[in-house]
C-alpha cells in the first residue's frame, strides 16, 4: 500500500493544479445538486416493527377522517395573574385562536378547550390539540407560520400563548460556538508546526473536505430521509479528521525536509507512510459507522452512513488536495513562523523533546502509571450503572424556547404526566363486543399505579378499533412512566386472551421507550461486532496479539469513562451549569450506540499513529523500550496535537442550544481527551515496555495468512535501498571498467 500510495502523492505533487481544480470543480457540481435538489433534514426518530410505531400505522388506516397518526401539536393559554381562561373576553380570544387554527392548511381537527375539558382544575391554563393530516416531517412552513400567527390575536388580548408538540420544530438557534473551536484547532496548529502557513494547510483542506462532503449530504437529503442531528453530526466528524489527517502527513512532511529530503519526495514519502496510517485509520473508522447499518435501525443507519461519508473525503482530500498544496508551497512550508517557538521547534522529534522525556518517566514506573490509568478511568466509569436512556422531546429544550415554556405551562397546570399522555389502541375487529372490549381495557387501565386519568374510549367509523388516552402521573422521562406503559401491555395481553381484542400502546412517549428498549437490546451485538473488528484490523496492521488486545482493552476503559462523565453531567447534573446544561434526564438512547462506533474509529487513530512509529523502531533494531521512547519522540507531539484540535473542535459544538448536539459534542470531547491522554499517553507505554519483545510476537501459521498492508512503509524503504544498492553496482562497475584506461594512460 506504501508503493500504491507513494506514486498518488507525487502525482498529486507534481500536478497540483490538475487535483485543485478538480476538488474546485466537485465542490461547485455537488453544491448545485444541493441547492437544487435538497431539503430540510428532519425526519423522525422511529423504528418500523415496533408495536407503538405498529399502532401508529393502524389509527392512521382506521381514523383518516381525524388524522389520527399525524403529527400534532398544542397551543398552550395562560391567563395573567388574578384571572381565568374562563373569563369572558379572554375566552373568546382563546375560541377565536382555536378556530383560525381549525381553517388552516394540513390541519385535520382543532379542539376547542372548554368543550374537551382541557382547562387546568384551577382555572388558569388552557390548551387545544391540533391534529394534522400529516406526519411531523410533512408539514410545511407555510402551515406552521399559520400555527404561529393564530396565537398572536390571543396575546393581542392579555394572555400568553406557547406552542408544543411534534408538529412544531424548535428553531435552530444561529450561534459562532463551533468557530470557537476553528480556532482553537488553528492555535494548537500554529504551536504544533511554528508557522503560520504549515497551520493553516490542514485547516484549508479540512474546509475543502467538509464543504464538499456537507454539500453531498445535502444533495443526499433528496432521496434519503436524514434526521436533523445527522448533517450537524456529520460536520462535526468531518472537521475533526479533516484537521487531523492532514496533520499526520504534513508534520511528516515537516520532519523529513528538516533531516534533508527534497520537496517532491519529501511529500510523496509522507503520503507513503503517514499516508497508510490515515487510510487505516479512516478504514476503521468508517466501517465502524457503516456498521451501524447491522441493527437495523433506520435512522441510526442514516447518520452513521453520512458520519462514515464524510471521514472518507477526509482521507480523500489527506491523499491528494494535501500533497497538492505541498506542491505549492514548496520549499516555503515553514513560512511566516510564529515568534518565540523557534526553540521549540530545534527541540522536536529530538532526544529533548517533551514526549520523549515523558516517555522515559513511564518507561521507568510503568507498573504505577499503568495502575493509576486504570484505576482512574475505572472510578469515573461507576456512574454508568446508573446509566438510564430515553429520547429527548420539548422538556429537553432551551428555556427561552416557546416549546420549553409550553410543556412547564401543561406541566405546572395539569401535572408532569400531561407531557407524556399515552394511547391506547383497542382493536376489536375479532370481536363480538367491541364497545365491551374497550369500555374493560378502559376501567382495568384506570386502576393501574401512576395512572392520573383515562378517557372515555374514543371509537372509528366502523365501530371496531377505539382510542383510549391515558395520563401518567409522572413525566414522560420518569421510571414510573416506563414501567406503567409495560404494565398496560402486560394488562393488554390479558384483556386480549379473555376478549379476543389486540391492545396496543403508542404516543410519543411510549415510542420513546420503544427505540431505547430496541437500542439498548442492540448495544451488547454492535459493541461485540466493533471489538472483533478491532482485534482483526490490528492484527493485521500490527502483525502482534498482544498489542491489539491491549488496544480494545484500552478502548473499553476510555468508552466505560465516557459514558460515565455523561450520566455524572447530564443524567445527575454534576457541573452542568458550567456546559449550560438546563435540564437533566435520561441520556439519548441512540447518544451510547453511536459512541462506540465513534470513538472506536477515533481511539484507533491514535493507536495507530503512535504504535506504528513504536514498530517501524522496533522492526529497524531498536529494543522494545527504545522502540516505545522512539515511538513517543515522534507520535507524542501529534497524538497531543490531534486530540486538542478534535477535542476543541467538539467542544465548540458543547456551547450551542441544542441538547442532543451538546451530549454528543460533549461526549466526544471527552472520549477523545481521555483517550489520548490517559490512554494513549499512561497505559499503552506502561503495558508495552512490561509486554517487551512479547508485544510483538505472532504466531508463524497467522503471519502466513494476514495479509501485509505495511503501514510503517517498510516495503518503500526496501524499494528505496534497492535502488540505491543498484546505484552503488552500478558506479562500481563502470569504476572497474575505467581501471584498465587510466592503467594505460599511466
């Protein structure tokens, strides 16, 4: 692979205005498919097969005239301090809001509160749920403009109007946090090379890459649902491994033209060597992500496919646009240096450097230091027992959101339970008694724990399939809430053996509950899936046992750690104040499924990057502890680099308004931190030194059969000797053939 990859850096070289162009010429024919072609990604949180989402299909089929299984919304009244919603004027402000809503576009039904009863006990809240023709996805803005103007009248009058529900979508809130973290990646770029042109190349490329990948999900969005987190998820990835495989070959680059090698070879070499390290790397990350196709679910499918997209055109650009913009800048690399670094700079990938001093410090110790890294990350790991999972819905908003204030108006009015009513689908076509089946279900359910209230069945047309809504008395995120939803199934269950009726439970809530049951049953299968992966691509990289077993190990400890720093700050609200964390709950269910197949490929990163250097040592004569010190005089200051820039880069995203991007940034963030440092940098020299030569011992049967995909570049180096073997015969030879000349000439 170093040979293959070799000749595309010197072509890439050689013919950098041929590969600019043609990156300029994608970019602008991917982004005119976006802009003609593209849509909104917002498509829903579900998973067909389910029973909620099953009952969800059925009311659509038997209540069409309702809209029964289109979205809904609610519109929340208040009435000021001291009066009703009863009152006169203000509740004809109230019907008057209800009936502009009823006469608008897509809207199947509006109800009017004071003739469902929807008025809180003390008078002070009303609300009406309107029911559209729609599903949540389908809903144009034209329809939500009218939702939104018909509350206006009823401020008009004094009262305070908000707006919940599914059929309104928060509006993404405009902010610069993630340049914050560009930034910051721009800075460590600028320490790490010592000038300002080498820091701004991968910063240009990982642009490039995000740009042209972005504007491929785009365009994608017009034949593939993609949900909202998807496109913001997949810029997050893309702009970290852009920066960071990009840096891996130009601080190659940066290392080999000061030991002296030409421009040219210098960037076609990086690609060679570094080169394979990024195209492992960003092999194992995708097939992580692509992986999560295996369970099943659609939209984690979708948004582990775009994340997977967009690290390949980071590989893509690492392997072309890099070398490329080498090409350009030639022998000016380290242009514009930054003042104060020049002695630093002398003292990198010397015997003087930082991570070659640390190095000799766990080298030493290496029983304590690989005691500490794992007893530390084991005690941050002890709040993921308590690790519980749930889907986000309008509690989980900012508090300036008109969805966030709608939902604590039902909920102080009505109760928590309110937020998370449940349905109950009765369907009793089998029957020969459907209002009896309906009208039990109803009276069984009502005397179930944490039951606040139950409707009167609600029948169809034909009189066979009824609707029964349920209140909780606890809120939707709550155990109770679960549990009461598997009672009523439970109950189901026997009320359909005695009545021959099929009772199900669906609603948003009891949706919810369904995709984190479905997910967390899909958890232990993905992370035995990503594990073997893990195992079988080291030992082909590394053609070691050891060594890959420690990485998946060291993976595990990191992931364990993650997931506990998520449940301390999120789920318990240690320090959430500090990450502007305003609500606490259950953790997103799809937030641990995705974790792994991320940081797996991330944590990978690092591990090759540092090991390899560790093995081309190892493999070139150097003792297993030198190997390791040599490895961290070269690797260290770019695994540091690496991670403070994706780390950074995450964390801008922790500093925005939406909940389930900032859990996601913040978990990356620290993952990666974690990872790299207490990892990468404490128990992986602390275990190798221990390990020794055993480290890299593979059985002589399994070296015949792995294949050799050389990511130190050693075969290079063999094809780089040989010909210099051949220049020396060569030169001999025509020195003995002169030998005879000079003889006669003498």
């Amino acid at each position: 692979m170093a040979s293959f990859l070799y000749r595309i850096g010197r072509m890439a070289f050689e013919r950098r205005k041929a590969v600019l162009l043609a990156w300029v010429v994608l970019i602008a024919l991917v982004g005119g498919l976006a802009g003609a072609f593209g849509k909104s990604a917002d498509a829903q949180l579900t998973i067909p097969g389910v029973e909620s989402v099953t009952a969800t299909e059925t009311l659509q089929e038997r209540f069409p005239q309702g809209g029964a299984g289109g979205a809904e919304a609610r519109i929340v009244f208040e009435a000021p301090d001291g009066q009703s919603v009863t009152d006169p004027a203000n509740q004809a402000a109230i019907e008057k809001t209800v009936d502009d809503v009823a006469d608008g576009d897509q809207v199947a039904a509006a109800a009017n509160p004071f003739e469902t009863n929807a008025v809180s006990p003390d008078g002070s809240v009303a609300y009406s749920t309107v029911t559209y023709t729609a599903q949540f996805d389908e809903i144009t803005e034209a329809s939500r403009d009218q939702l939104i103007e018909a509350g206006e009248g009823a401020e008009t009058a004094g009262l305070t109007v908000e707006l919940g529900g599914e059929a309104t979508v928060a509006e993404a809130e405009q902010s610069a946090t993630e340049a914050i973290g560009v930034l910051v990646a721009l800075l460590v770029l600028a320490v790490t090379f010592g000038s300002m042109l080498a820091a701004g190349m991968p910063l240009l490329t990982a642009l490039v890459g995000v740009g042209a990948g972005m504007a491929g999900v785009t365009a994608l969005s017009a034949v593939v649902d993609l949900t909202s987190t998807a496109p913001t998820l997949g810029l997050m990835i893309g702009l970290a491994v852009g920066i960071d495989y990009a840096l891996f070959i130009s601080i190659r680059h940066k290392e080999q033209m000061a030991n002296g090698m030409s421009v040219e070879d210098s960037a076609a070499t990086a690609v060679a060597t570094a080169g394979s390290a990024v195209v492992f790397a960003g092999a194992t990350v995708m097939i992580a992500l692509a992986g999560l196709a295996v369970v099943g679910i659609p939209f984690l499918t979708s948004m582990g496919l775009v994340a997977a997209g967009m690290v390949g055109v980071a590989v893509l650009v690492a392997l072309t646009l890099v070398p490329a913009l080498m090409g350009f800048s030639g022998d000016r690399f380290n242009r514009w240096p930054v003042p104060g670094l020049r002695k630093r700079q002398a003292d990198l990938s010397t015997k003087k450097s930082m991570g070659t001093r640390w190095a000799k410090i766990v080298t030493k110790r290496p029983v304590a230091f690989l005691v500490a890294g794992v007893v530390g990350l084991a005690t941050l790991a002890i709040p993921v027992l308590d690790l519980r999972l749930g889907l986000p819905d309008d509690g989980n908003l900012n508090e300036s959101t008109t969805q966030r204030q709608a939902y604590d108006t039902l909920a102080d009015g009505f109760g928590p339970g309110f937020n998370g009513p449940l349905t109950v689908v009765v369907d009793a076509q089998v029957t020969d008694d459907p209002q009896a089946a309906a009208t039990v279900a109803a009276d069984q359910i009502g005397e179930l724990a944490d039951v606040a209230a139950v409707a009167p069945p609600i029948f169809n047309e034909a009189g066979d399939t009824a609707i029964i809504s349920v209140i909780p008395s606890s809120g939707p995120s709550d155990a109770d809430t679960k549990a009461l939803v598997g009672d009523i199934r439970q109950l189901g269950s026997d009320i359909g053996s005695d009545t021959g009726a099929d009772i199900a439970v669906t609603g948003n809530t009891a949706i919810g509950i369904d995709i984190s049951d479905k997910l967390t049953d899909a958890l232990p299968i993905f992370l035995i899936v990503v594990v073997g992966l893990s195992l079988l691509l080291l030992t082909i990289a590394f053609r070691s046992i050891l060594v890959p077993l420690k990485a998946t190990g060291g993976f595990l400890l990191s992931l364990a750690a993650t997931f506990g720093a998520l449940v301390a700050v999120f789920q318990w609200g240690w320090l959430a104040e500090l990450i502007g964390v305003e609500q606490t709950g259950p953790i997103i269910s799809f937030l641990p499924i995705l974790l792994i197949g991320l940081l797996f490929g991330l944590a990978m990163d690092y591990e090759v990057f540092l090991v390899s250097r560790m093995r081309e040592d190892y493999i070139h004569g150097d003792s297993p502890t030198e190997a390791v010190i040599g490895g961290f005089r070269h690797g260290a200051r770019v695994v540091t680099a690496a991670a403070l820039i994706m780390a950074s880069v995450f964390a801008g995203f922790i500093l925005g308004g939406d909940p389930t991007i900032k859990s996601i940034g913040f978990a990356l963030a620290f993952g990666v931190l974690i990872d790299a440092f207490v990892v990468r940098m404490m128990i992986v020299p602390a275990l190798m030194t221990l390990m020794g030569h055993k480290a890299w011992y593979l059985p002589a049967w399994l070296d015949r059969i792995l294949p050799d995909v050389d990511i130190e570049g050693a075969k290079l180096d063999h094809r780089t000797a040989d010909a210099d073997a051949e220049l020396d015969a060569l030169f001999t030879s025509m020195k003995e053939d002169l030998e005879p000349v000079g003889q006669v000439h003498a």
